[in-house]
C-alpha cells in the first residue's frame, strides 16, 4: 500500500513563486474597475479621518526611484492607517507651471515669441496633463491607492482661482509688496528664482585684493592712502558704490612700498605676506567707527565715489575686513546701501551681460567674461595687490545647472518679517519626524529673507496686479476677486487672452487712473506658491479640511514645498497646514553615489517592477531606513527578493495545511480551550500586531518588516510550522490536535495577511482571495488579534522556560549526529535532568514531549548526564522500526509495521 496516499499533505493554489511581475497588473486594473478607493471611503463613513496631503511632484518625465520610495511609504501609511479603522481620503497632485515644462515645449520647436503667449500657453497646458498621465500609469504600477480619478493639478481652473484667492488675501493683509533689491537671478533662465530653486555647486573663482585711494580722509587719512578690499566676482566692482567695515574692529594704517594700506589690524601680517610686501610698519590703528563715511576714489571709474559705511555684517574670518558694497548685487550690499542712501545701481542685463553705462570695454560681455576684464584693467591701473583662483561653493539654477547672480531687479515679494514671529512659534507646535528637521525648519524661516514670488515667464499662474496711469498698483480686493472669478470660470489663460479692461469688474475706476487707462503684470508666481497653496486648493476644496494630519517629502523640500506651504498657510490661517511634518533622503546606488543617468547608475522603478514585481519594491522601501539617504542595486534587489521568499513560503505552508481551504473560519477551535503551546503562538502573534501597529503609527516601516521576517522566519517557520508537521500531516484530519494546530495556522495567515498588506499589497491580496478574509479585498479589512484572553500571566515565562530546554536539546542531538549514533533526530532516546521548577514548567505547556522535540522518546530522570546551560541531557537510539506512513520509530506489531497512531488513523478512514 502506498501510505503517501493516507497523509494529509500541504496543497494549495498559492505558488511558491511568485509571478509577480505578470500578476500585479491584474489586481492593479481590479482595483480600478471596482473602485476598491471608493468603497475604501465607504466602509469606513462616519470614522475619524487621517488625511495624508500629497506633495505634488512635477509633472516632467517618467517618475523616478526617488518618487517611487516616497509613494510607496505614502501607501504604506495611508493603508495601515485604514486598517487601524481611520477613514483615509488621498488625492495625488501634481505640480505643473514652470520652467521645465516651458522649456520641453521650447525643445519641441514652439517659439513663444512667434506663436503668441496664450497659444504657447495651451500647448504647455496639454503637455504638462501628458506628463500627469505618464506618471499616474507609474504611480500605480507600485500599488498605490488613492483618487487617482480625481487628482488635483495645479493647472485647472478651480485650483488656479483658489491661488488668486490667496494672493489677494495677503495683499489684503499687506503681506504682498512690490519692490526693488537683490534677488537669486538665472541668466539662463532669464528670471528669478526662489530660495529653494537655488543648488550649490564647487567651482573656480578669481579671487581679487584691490586699493580703493581715499578721496576724503576726514582729517585722519590722506591723499597716500588706500582702502583694501577683497571679492570673489570681479565683475560688480563696476557696481561699487561703498565699503563697508565694523564699527568695533581695529583698522591698521600700513606704510608699504605700495602706499599706506588700510586692512584689518588682525590680518596684517597674513595680508603683507600674501601681497609679497616684505618691509612695511603699522603707523596706526584706528577703530572702525572712525573710518565712517571717509570716501575713496573708484579705481575703474575716478569720477565715481565710493561710501564707507560701517556695519554689523563685516566679519574677521576672510578677506581685508573691509567689504566692497555693490548695493544691486547682493542683500547685505543692498540693506547697508538703502541704511545709507546709496542708489541701487544695476549694470547687469537679465542675460547676464554687463550693460553701456560699464563702458566699452565691458559693455555685452558676461559676467564670466567681465571677471578678467576687469582684473586687467586694476593691473593696469596699479590698483590689484593680489589675485588667484581658488574653489568654493556657488549657488546655481537647479533646472539649468547653470550659475546664478545676485541682481536687484523689480520684483514682487511676499513678506516674511510680518509674520516670522507666528510661524517660528507654529513650527514648534509641529510633530517632526526625524526630530532634527524642527531645527532646520527654524532655522531656515529665521534667516531667510522676504520670498521673492515673480518669475519673468509665460508659463504660469499670473500675478493679478493691474497698475494705474501712474504706475501704481491697486491691491484692490475687488479685483482679486473678480480675477479669481474669471480664473475659475476659463482659466488662467484668460489673463493673457483679455485686454485688461475686461479684467477688471464692470464700471471700475480708480484715482490713479483718471483717464481710465489700466495696464496688466505679465509676470507669473513662482511655482513655490502654486503648490504652497494646495492646502486650499486640493485639501479644502475637497472638503479635506485644514489642517492636514501629514506632509511627507523628501527632505529637500523643508525649503520647498514645507516651507512655502507653511508660510502660505500661516499668512492665510493662522496655523500651519499639516499637524506632522515626515521626510525621507535621497535614493544612492549599492556604492553611495546618487543615481543619475550619466552615470549609468540609475535604475528606473518600472525595469523592477516588471522584473521583480512591486511588491519587491515596496518592500526595499519598507526595510531600509528611509529618513536617511538609502540604496539600491541589484544586490539589494537580490537580498530583499529572498527575504521576500521566505515570507511568501510561510504564508504557502499556513494556507496549504488547512485542507484546500475547506478548513474555514467556521472551524476555528475556541482559542481558550487550545493548549497552552498552541496559546504561546496566538500570544505572540497578538504581540505583533500590538508592536507593529505601533511601528506603523511611528512610521518605522523597518521594524514591522523585521519584526514579522523574525516571527515567520523563526517562530513559525523553524519552530511551531516545523514541529507541527507530524500532527498536520499524519493524525486524522478531524483529530483534536491538528484542529488546534490548524486553528492556529488559519489565525496566524488572517492576522499576518492584514499586517503585511499595507506593504506586500498585492501578495496579500492574492492570499485574500484564496482566504477570502475580507469578501472583496483585504484592503477592505482591519487589523485583528486572535481573541485569545490574556489571563495566564505565566505562559510566556514557562514557553520560555521549555524553549531554552529545547536548545539544550539540539545541541545535544547535533552532538548525537556527528558522532554517528544517530542520522536523524527522530532515531532518538532523549534522558534528560532538570530541576523541578524547569520539569514543572515544561510540562505545564507541552503536552507530548517526544512530539516536540521530534525524537522517540523523552524521559526525565534524576540522574547525573551530560551538562547544558540549563539541563543534563543523555542521547540514545531508539528501539524497533521505522513507521511506513510517518517515519517515526515504533516498537508495536501492526501490519505493514504501522505505529499505534497511525494504524488508528487507518482504521478510522
């Protein structure tokens, strides 16, 4: 007789491989075509909400391992918090004026000059939606769930009116200013850009020591002397107007063979020596508040006058201690400059190039190019002490990777200096996860400087200002409103498309305007603000209300969108727009580098995906420890899909031992009448999901992934799956004890099924519909425990306690095996000493010793045997046969050699 044929043998469905890559597509389009979203919504009507804002990523391109990694955890949260029983709306955004699409578009052979600005207007429109729905395919190929029917872009109409709303709101509050100073301006992208629009690179400047002879001394210095200053950009001493020193530094006048040399008193002998001036004498010190308002003589332009000025910035660290102040180039430059009523003189294009006023010259080249001019041109003039290369960091456009200057030009900002006091004192009523980015936060609103909000393009929200006759704008609500109603109605397209009396509300005037002669701004708002203002625009709108429970972004956006959207916010409401605030770093390569195309290092999320499958991805961006910079390689690939595998094989012998599933949840065995070592399983499992709901609420994705790895991998799988194999496949299949172990293995895939579905979502929805846990989707479902009552204080003591003997056991057997007694662990006869608490503990959870421990016999003596760390343990070989059906040893006469189990089992069938 074939006994194979009598066993209880694992079957099921669910693969041991995978397949993920082909059937991940399936369950994505069901989810759609359900509308597993909406019902989401549904079955949790009426529950506490937790609303997710998604941070709009720009609609350019294919997405990236780097978005992947943030939509993936944004799933992960969205999903374990549905299960904790939250009510979860998620709409994804998407950001989509700018630069980059207006410069796609260029590339494509659309001349905004030629076409017009409205017609280059919609092509940019319809290229920015292709780009949403290129990104939207790959946003759920991960898995993600949301509204992805409905997103909110930043182009539509409604958000678009929203966004006027706001601006007139703050111009309203007088938080909205035209003005002229120094910004970040791009020659390449002939505009200016924002604080977080900036990115700095290493690169080679010149760096230059030049004498400015004093023109009016005040009766301490004379005709003989020179002030000396030092810059890194050549190019603005044409811009000169002032030098600026500290009015508490000691200044020293210095006899040279080059004239009387005025630099700062601690620096002499460093600046003598790097002049090559070997015979010089200080002559005197004077401080620097004596110095204020001397004047000296431009070196390039003599009829010119240049202002010192004495002030808080000058430092002592670099340089001479005297600054060169070139009020249109820089901030500091700029506030010394309009403390002292210096013009704010620009001779610098938007391209970047010098302008007539610097002569001929100068006159149209770049500022690259202006720098050895004008270093040429000191020598020759006998005024350059000093001059060299050296490398620093400089910041640069990020879309153009192209060098940046400080330019003053007219712009319209929105204040900060109003406000920062409210939000410093927001940001610290803000969860920050990691903890240091409340530091940063602070630190980045304390010192940055009015935001900059006009950008010179055609591709964007435009600023709603319409100016009078005479130049001035009218902050008019009346017309914020009206605009905004337009907007709303045709988009913003029809500020370009209308003449600027339709713009304005019907029959309006305005003192500034006597003849009833308006003129519109052509300049749009920078991005920052259209996205700065989706908690309005998307959260609001919707119904979402304000403010959100959670931001999450890469952590480049604390000066981007966090900070943009903080600081819209608060001017608008009063509160910040998020309660959390949680970032994530940057994707690197298995060596550390960032991916990057040239580099031939990045590796796009659909080649794994369709590789390896989503789930493999999700659960890399689950295991590694995300809020700091992470990997990814084919090695991790490598490592993260066996661990996966190991995962999936537990779930395939849970479910493969519950009789093809006829074994339901109507079977289940009360799980307070089970034994106490089957109780010790339900106890732990209870336990994880107590520890990693926490995991989830904490976002340490990474310890849910290792917390249920270990209990699969060790617990289940090389402890009570391995053990419980006699029972499972050789008792009868009604036999209490196989209901009890089968009990068990049910619970544990219902419960590790739901844990593991805000990260393998696609695996356990493939678990789900061989289980039917939940009848439509496991996303639907919620986190359980067993229902096991946690009143015997001892059972986890007294596992313990037998576990720790178990150990002793397998050394003891592994010994058994290399001496050769035994070839398997079933071939033995276990004499075993222990005291008579451990005797007592052990026998007050295990049931059948021998089946435990997977050996013949197990016999406790009091006998003196071979120490372990917590027993005396002799090893024997078994007496009799080996059993034809369960190849465990017997000593009984049945036919065939059957054990006593076995011929029952038998005999029953």
């Amino acid at each position: 007789m074939d006994y194979k044929d009598t066993l209880q043998m694992p079957k099921t469905s669910f693969e041991m491989r995978g397949n993920l890559a082909k059937k991940e597509p399936k369950f994505q389009q069901r989810w759609q075509d359900e509308h597993l979203y909406e019902k989401m919504l549904e079955r949790r009507e009426g529950a506490e909400p937790f609303v997710l804002h998604d941070g709009p990523p720009y609609a350019n391109g294919d997405i990236h391992l780097g978005h992947a990694l943030n939509k993936v955890l944004k799933d992960v949260i969205n999903k374990s918090k549905f299960m904790e029983g939250y009510r979860v709306p998620y709409i994804p955004g998407w950001d989509t004026h700018g630069l980059p699409i207006e410069t796609a578009v260029t590339k494509l052979g659309y001349d905004r000059k030629k076409i017009g600005i409205p017609e280059f207007r919609k092509i940019c429109h319809d290229y920015a939606l292709e780009q949403v729905e290129r990104q939207k395919k790959g946003f759920l190929a991960l898995g993600s769930i949301g509204d992805y029917d409905h997103p909110y872009i930043t182009l539509t109409p409604d958000f678009e009116a929203r966004q006027i709303e706001i601006f007139g709101k703050m111009a309203a509050d007088g938080l909205i200013y035209q003005g002229l100073k120094p910004v970040y301006w791009s020659p390449s992208s002939e505009s200016a850009l924002a604080e977080a629009e900036v990115e700095y690179k290493d690169v080679t400047s010149p760096t230059i020591f030049v004498k400015f002879p004093v023109k009016d001394g005040k009766g301490i210095l004379g005709a003989d002397d020179s002030f000396v200053i030092w810059t890194t950009t050549p190019w603005t001493i044409p811009s000169n107007l002032g030098i600026s020193v500290h009015p508490r530094f000691e200044y020293a006048r210095v006899k040279t063979d080059q004239g009387n040399l005025i630099v700062l008193n601690s620096m002499v002998e460093d600046l003598m020596k790097r002049f090559g001036i070997e015979n010089y004498e200080v002559i005197q010190i004077i401080p620097g508040k004596d110095l204020e308002y001397m004047t000296a003589t431009h070196p390039l332009y003599p009829e010119v006058e240049s202002l010192v000025m004495v002030g808080e910035h000058v430092t002592d660290d670099s340089g001479t201690g005297l600054v060169h102040t070139a009020p249109g180039f820089g901030m500091d430059d700029f506030m010394i400059g309009k403390k002292y009523g210096l013009p704010v003189f620009v001779n610098v294009d938007e391209q970047g190039r010098m302008m007539e006023v610097c002569g001929p010259r100068l006159a149209g080249k770049t500022v690259d190019e202006a720098n050895g001019i004008v270093i040429d041109w000191l020598k020759e003039k006998d005024c350059l002490l000093d001059h060299e290369d050296i490398v620093h960091s400089y910041p640069h456009d990020w879309r153009t990777k192209k060098p940046i200057i400080f330019r003053a030009t007219t712009q319209w900002f929105a204040s900060i200096d109003k406000i920062r006091d409210k939000l410093l004192d927001q940001i610290h009523s803000i969860g920050w996860v990691p903890a240091w980015g409340e530091g940063r936060m602070h630190n980045m609103i304390s010192d940055r400087s009015d935001w900059c909000i006009s950008r010179q393009r055609a591709w964007g929200v435009p600023i709603p200002i319409i100016y009078g006759e005479d130049g001035t704008p009218l902050m008019d609500p009346e017309i914020f409103a009206h605009v905004a109603k337009l907007i709303g109605e045709g988009g913003s397209n029809v500020w370009f498309e209308k003449d600027v009396m339709d713009l304005l509300p019907e029959g309006y005037t305005s003192e500034h305007s006597p003849n009833g002669k308006f003129t519109k701004e052509t300049d749009t708002m920078d991005v920052w603000f259209d996205s700065g203002s989706s908690h309005t625009g998307a959260m609001i709108e919707r119904g979402l209300g304000y403010p959100a429970d959670l931001y999450f972004e890469g952590s480049d956006q604390y000066r981007g969108w966090f900070n943009s959207s903080l600081i819209v916010g608060t001017a608008v409401y009063g509160q910040a727009p998020y309660k959390q605030v949680l970032s994530h770093g940057f994707v690197m390569d298995e060596n550390g580098k960032k991916m990057s195309k040239s580099q031939w290092n990045a590796m796009a999320p659909s080649e794994i995906t369709s590789k390896f499958g989503a789930d493999i991805l999700r659960l890399w961006a689950c295991s590694v420890d995300y809020q700091a910079d992470c990997s990814m390689g084919k090695k991790i690939l490598k490592q993260v899909s066996d661990n996966y595998r190991k995962v999936r094989n537990t779930f395939r012998f849970l479910v493969a031992n519950l009789d093809e599933n006829q074994f339901t949840k109507e079977d289940l065995v009360d799980v307070n009448t089970l034994s106490r070592q089957n109780k010790y399983i339900l106890a732990l499992l209870d336990e994880a999901v107590e520890d990693c709901e926490k995991a989830y609420d904490e976002y340490r994705f990474s310890d849910v992934v290792t917390s249920l790895t270990n209990l699969m991998t060790n617990e289940l799988s090389s402890y009570y799956l391995d053990y419980t194999k006699d029972i499972l496949y050789c008792d009868a299949k009604d036999s209490c004890d196989r209901r009890q172990v089968q009990t068990v293995l049910y619970l544990a895939a219902s419960m590790l099924t739901r844990l593991w579905a805000p990260i393998l979502a696609h695996t356990t929805e493939e678990l789900n519909d061989l289980m039917k846990f939940d009848e439509e989707s496991i996303h639907l479902a919620k986190f359980i425990k067993s229902g096991l009552d946690h009143d015997d204080a001892n059972l986890k003591a007294d596992m313990e306690a037998a576990l720790n003997l178990r150990k002793d056991v397998l050394k003891a057997l592994e010994e058994a095996k290399r001496s050769g007694l035994l070839k398997k662990s079933n071939e033995a006869v276990l004499r075993i000493h222990v005291s008579d608490e451990l005797k007592k503990q052990v026998e007050s959870v295990i049931t059948n010793p021998a089946q435990w421990l997977m050996v013949y016999d197990v016999q406790f003596v009091d006998d003196n045997l071979t120490p372990y760390e917590v027993s005396e343990i002799e090893v024997t070989h078994a007496p009799g046969h080996v059993c034809p059906r369960c190849w465990n040893y017997t000593e009984s006469e049945h036919e065939d050699g059957l054990c006593d189990r076995c011929a029952a089992v038998l005999e029953k069938a």
